[in-house]
C-alpha cells in the first residue's frame, strides 16, 4: 500500500517538512504496534506492505520558501533553484537580511532567469517590531527593491525574467505604495497645468510634488509608470519581465470584504485606522484606473512589445483592475503591478503551483495506476477557512478531479486523512460536508496545550497520526484505504 503525506506548516511550531517527518514517524509506530492488520468484519490478520512518501506542501503564503527549496533540493523540480539574499526593508523601513531563491545559472537556458520570494520574509506581521508603527506608516517598499534589483542584477542580458511572489502573512495595507515607489511609480500633487508633458505621464491637471507617504497619498491627484528600473536595459525593447503572483485570497482592493476592513484588524488597525486605510486604498484604485486610461489613449509606437501588450490587455478589461480577485491580497500589495506597463502579471493559486511543482497534481489526477492509495494531510488549524485556498482544500480539488476524470466506480479517489493541530468543534460539519470526513486533531488526542516547542508539536503530531492510522483502519480496514 502507498501511503502520501502532504501537509502544510504547523504555524508558529512545524514548517511542513517537519510536519511530514513527524507524521511519518506516527504511520511507522502505528504500522510496528499492528495497525496493518486490522481488518474490518474479520478474524483475519492481514498483512499489507507499506510504501511512504513525503510531500510537504505549501499554500502561496508563510513556509512558501523553504517548500520550494524543499522541493528543489529533492529533486522534485524540473528547474534548479539556489538560495541567495538581500538586505530589504521590513515593514517599518529598517534593513533586513531576507532569503530568496533564484534558478541555478547552469540550468537557466532559454527560460532566463526566474527568482522567488515569500513576501512574509521581507514584510510579515510576525518579523520582530512589524507591529512597532501604526499600519498607515508600514511599508511595501522592500518588496519592490527586491524586483528592482533583481532586474538590474540581470540587466546585461535580453533574456526573459520571472519574478514571482508568494502572498501571505504580511504585516502591511500600502496598496502597495512603496513596492510602486521602490519600481520607479510617482504619486503627484496637482499644482500648475503642464502642457508639455507626454500623454502617458500628464494627470490630466497638472504635476507637481511628490507624494512621499501612504498618509499623504489623499493628495496625489495622479500616479505616473516608471520609464525603467535601474538601467535603460531593465525595460529595453527586447527584455520580457513576468510577475506572478501567489495568493489563496479572492478579495478585491477595497469595500467590505477589501484588504482594509477584513484583514485590517488581523494586522492591528483599530477602527479609525481601518477606514483611513479604505479611503487610501480606494484612492490608489482610482488613481492607477486613471493612469490606465490616459496610457490607453498615449502613443503605442513609443512602447516596446512586452509592455504595449500588457498595456493593451489592460485597455481591453472593462471592469476597474483593482476589483478582480486577489487584488486585495497582502493588503493590496499587487495593485501597481496589475498596471505596470513594463511587465505583463499572472495571478494564481499558491496551492496549485506547489501542487504542480511536486507533481500531485498529474499523479493524484493523471496516474492512477502510481497513485497512493491513502493520503495523509494537516496543517495547524483546520477550519471553515481551509476550503478556501488552502493545502487541504487543493488536494480535494485533485481527488474530486481523479473522479470526475477517471469515470472508473472500480477506481475510487483514495482517502484522505485530516491530521491537524487544531479542528473547531464548530466547523467539523462544514468540512465534512465539503468532503471531509477523516478528521484528527492533536488537541482532542493530546489535550490541549499552548504555546508549544517545536519538540512538543513533532511528538503530539506523531501521536495523533499514529492514532489517526489505527482509527481508520479499525474502523474501515486496509482494504478500504484502496478507495472507498
């Protein structure tokens, strides 16, 4: 029998390679105190080989970086990734040292070059002193250096580059504003008329000032695209910059379910800074939808290929960018990045990139005859919220595709076993209904305790797998774990 173990961190204790080791070790107490003979409806002892694979996984968020290079280092990646760093600002602008990944220039070749961050290692609200300053005055700001330089690092070669962000766990709602100011954005005060300027910069009123500050940013009455980044090479004729973009939320920028009012108070916005927040993100909507339309209506002749595409796919969406899904993720961190002219972007789900990355997605969907026969999952809470988005919620979606797709009733998905840190009594029904209905938790089999080690978490999670194996193959039988 195959067993998979794929789970995501075990916030604030596990990442999730710790995790599946942890669970591995449980599947191995249960296997050596018996549990493979268990046989429903019979006096039988069955024995059953047992094969055990670890897949950790991440969702697009925290733990997104040592997934990847997880992953990379077991050879589960087709592209070869190296670790590097960089001196960025956190989100009260002070420098930080932040771990990135980048592709092995061995192993480049005409895909170019393609770099990674987990936004949370630069900007997280659980950096030491993310929450010193009010969230009106944290900053997106070492984000954009992050892709600044690594454009400029690259600078002297016209091949392709891909930056791609994972979403998650941050500590700021800028909107963006210092990832834009950090790119070569400016947010002008309108002062005098300027007749003279081109039709991709004039606001239309005037320029004048610079806005310096998110605070401030209720001034600007226009926002103006960066001509290049570092070096004229940076945006030249020939380069083609990619974004893309990793996130498990579906919010837009702003209204009641925006990065203000729903995610404000998570970062520590009390209510009077959740509304200015709304004001300031609503205004950079409508200041980039301006910019928008005045680049529609410049010259596309003096825009090169990559950028007069992206621009014109923008022209084309009828509805304001910063309403469609995602917007608001990372408290609207991608927002300049939707109307930057020099790169086209690409929103996805974390989940499913990871999924692919590690290859469940064709094996899970596409392979029957190699798939596991029981897959074990968890991560440290498990809730309403997990059927959005997160790692558990993607490999339902792959086990209700191996259904949908294989149309075999003699192949049925395999079980999948919920083994997490916490599981509301509350919300058990909804994820049972959602297709869920193998759930353990570590407090109902250990007790509750908090905060925990890291040792504590790794012995309590074996326990409970271990548990969890002996429950299920009690209840159902090995056989069953063939498909149910």
């Amino acid at each position: 029998m195959r067993v998979l173990i794929a789970p995501d961190k075990f916030k604030g204790t596990l990442s999730a390679a710790a995790a599946a080791r942890a669970m591995r070790a449980g599947v191995q107490d249960a296997l050596a105190d018996g549990a493979k003979n268990f046989a429903r409806g019979s006096g039988e002892t069955k024995d059953i080989e047992f094969s055990i694979e670890c897949k950790p996984l991440a969702d697009g968020g925290e733990g997104s970086h040592d997934c990847l290079r997880e992953l990379s280092e077991s050879a589960g990646l087709d592209l070869l990734l190296r670790e590097n760093s960089a001196r960025l600002a956190d989100p009260n602008g002070a420098p930080r040292a932040v771990s990135y990944l980048e592709s092995d220039p061995t192993n480049r070749g005409e895909r170019g070059l393609h770099c990674y961050l987990e936004t949370a290692l630069a900007i997280g609200l659980t950096l030491p002193g993310a929450r010193k300053q009010s969230i009106l005055d944290r900053t997106t700001r070492g984000v954009g250096e992050w892709m600044a330089a690594r454009i400029a690092d690259d600078a002297a070669t016209d091949a392709p580059i891909a930056l791609h962000l994972f979403l998650g766990g941050s500590g700021t709602s800028d909107g963006g504003f210092g990832l834009a100011r950090a790119l070569g954005f400016r947010f002008l005060r309108a002062t005098q008329p300027n007749n003279h300027a081109a039709p991709e910069q004039a606001s239309g009123t005037g320029v004048g000032e610079e806005i310096e500050s998110f605070r401030e940013v209720l001034a600007a009455q226009s926002v103006v695209a960066p001509k290049s980044i570092s070096t004229a090479a940076a945006t030249g004729a020939s380069r083609a910059i990619a974004v893309h973009v990793y996130t498990d939320v579906q919010n837009p920028l702003d209204g009641p379910d925006g990065a203000a009012r729903l995610f404000g108070p998570q970062k520590g916005a009390n209510a009077a800074e959740v509304e200015a927040l709304e004001e300031r993100l609503a205004h950079m909507g409508r200041l980039f939808e301006d910019m928008r339309a005045r680049l529609a209506e410049g010259d596309a002749a003096r825009r090169n290929a990559g950028p007069e595409a992206a621009s014109r796919d923008i022209a084309q969406s009828s509805e304001p960018l910063y309403r469609r899904p995602g917007a608001g993720a990372a408290g609207g961190l991608a927002l300049p990045l939707l109307y930057w002219p020099a790169a086209t972007i690409h929103f996805r789900s974390g989940i499913d990139f990871f999924l692919e990355a590690a290859g469940l997605d064709e094996l899970l969907v596409k392979k029957h005859d190699e798939r596991p026969e029981l897959i074990i999952s968890g991560e440290g809470a498990t809730d309403r919220g997990s059927l959005q988005g997160k790692v558990v919620a993607g490999l339902g979606r792959c086990l209700s595709a191996t259904q949908q797709q294989g149309g075999d009733s003699k192949s049925p998905p395999p079980p999948l076993l919920i083994v997490s840190g916490m599981i509301p009594a509350a919300d058990r029904a909804a994820l049972v209904a959602a297709g869920f209905p193998h759930l353990y938790d570590t407090n109902a089999a250990c007790g509750k305790a908090w905060p925990l080690t890291p040792e504590q978490a790794r012995d309590r999670l074996r326990k409970t797998t271990a548990f969890a194996l002996r429950d299920y193959f009690k209840n159902h039988g090995p056989e069953s774990a063939r498909g149910e």
